[in-house]
C-alpha cells in the first residue's frame, strides 16, 4: 500500500520541549538573565503568539525571530536586546538534536524494510538543519523539506505540492503516507492534499473537527506493525 512515508520532526521523532527548554536556559545564562521557570513558559506563549501570526500572514518569519523576543521583554519586563537574544536562541537550538527512544529504532527498522524515508517539518532553516546534523539521522532520509526552504509550511497545500514535486511523487500519492503529531498542521495538510495519515498522539487529545487521520496511534513503534513491508 505505501512506500514512501513523510515524517515531521518536532514532537514526533525529535523532543523538541527539551530542545526548546535547553536553548533558552542557554541563552539565558549567556545574555546574563536570572530566569526561572515561569519564565521559560512565559517565552513559550510569546513564542506561539508569534507562530500563530506568522501562519496567518500578520509576521514574516525575519519579523518572528525577534518579535518573539521583543515580547518576552515586554512581558517578563528583562531589559532585553531581541535581535542579540534571537541569535543567541537560535545557535543554541541549532544545536540541540534530541531524539525520542523511539526514533533510532523505528527509522533502522523501515530503511532495512525498504520504505523511501523523508522529512517533512515546518521551522527555521538553519536551525533545523543544525539539529539534524547534531542527531545523526540525516541518513535516513531520501529528502528533507523545510518550510523556509520551500518557501510554505504546512499545512498549506503548496508546502505539499512542492515536496511531492520534488520528490517525483506527485502521481503516486496513494503509496504516500505523512506521519506527525500535529492534527493541525500534519493530518490537515495531507488530508487536503489527498494523502494519507498516521496521527500520531501520545497525549490521546480529541482530533480538531473537520480533520481526520487515516490512522492513529498513541505509542510511535505501533507504526511497524502496519508498516511491515513496501508495496
């Protein structure tokens, strides 16, 4: 039925609450910032304050890097150089490339089953290609896509378009199957784009209305049970 499996990356292989978390505290201790942890949560809802803006096209994505930071500011009241402190984040994260327990096996085990592996995740292009660089699992994959790079992010149907044209697969989307744990962005965009999901969703939330997984499971490893072999 499938063989060519998209897979985003943060939340679904890689630990990017951790990534995130290490990031700011080490950005914090270089810029001299006594923080704590109301702190770090406090950047987190700046942050998707400014990615929900991004998304609707109220930022570009230069606008974000520092507005998410102008607003931690403004919030936390830390006399605070965003474009110094956007930097200092993004080198950081960049360099921050947590994998789950479960990514290693499951990638080694569909590569020896013979699936053609991609990556499908929205972010910042150095900074994503940094961490992939650090985890050591760019092998893995045929391709990556990157929202910068492509020039949209998911769920838009053109981020879709453009990674299935790349791929050569725009006429094989019924051997296509995106995996990720984002209903919003991962299972929406696929579903638009006439490709089917695998929801992953360790937290079992309710499925926003109007988007539906073709697939779902709570543990990731439970995916080699259906995917046992290319077709």
């Amino acid at each position: 039925m499938y063989r060519y499996l998209f897979f985003d990356a943060d939340g679904t292989l890689f630990d990017f609450e951790q990534a995130e978390h290490h990031a700011f505290h080490s950005m914090a201790r270089e810029l001299g910032l006594t923080v704590q942890s109301d702190h770090f949560f406090l950047y987190k809802a700046c942050n998707a304050s400014c990615w929900k803006e991004f998304e609707q096209g109220a930022l570009t994505l230069e606008q974000l890097k520092t507005k998410r930071f102008e607003r931690f500011s403004e919030t936390s009241r830390f006399a605070l150089d965003a474009v110094r402190a956007s930097e200092s984040y993004q080198n950081h994260l960049a360099g921050q490339g947590i994998l789950f327990g479960h990514s290693l096996g499951i990638l080694t085990a569909l590569t020896k089953r013979g699936y053609t592996l991609f990556l499908a995740t929205n972010g910042i292009a150095d900074v994503q290609r940094g961490r992939l660089k650090v985890s050591g699992v760019s092998h893995f994959f045929k391709d990556i896509f990157i929202s910068e790079e492509l020039g949209w992010q998911k769920p838009d149907t053109r981020y879709f378009s453009a990674m299935l044209e790349r791929s050569n697969l725009s006429g094989e989307k019924s051997r296509c199957l995106m995996i990720g744990d984002s209903p919003e962005s991962d299972i929406r965009g696929a579903m638009d784009s006439g490709i089917d999901s695998i929801w992953y969703n360790p937290h079992t939330r309710e499925i926003p209305p109007g988007i539906g997984a073709t697939y779902t499971v709570t543990q990731l490893e439970t995916i080699l049970d259906l995917l046992t072999a290319p077709v």
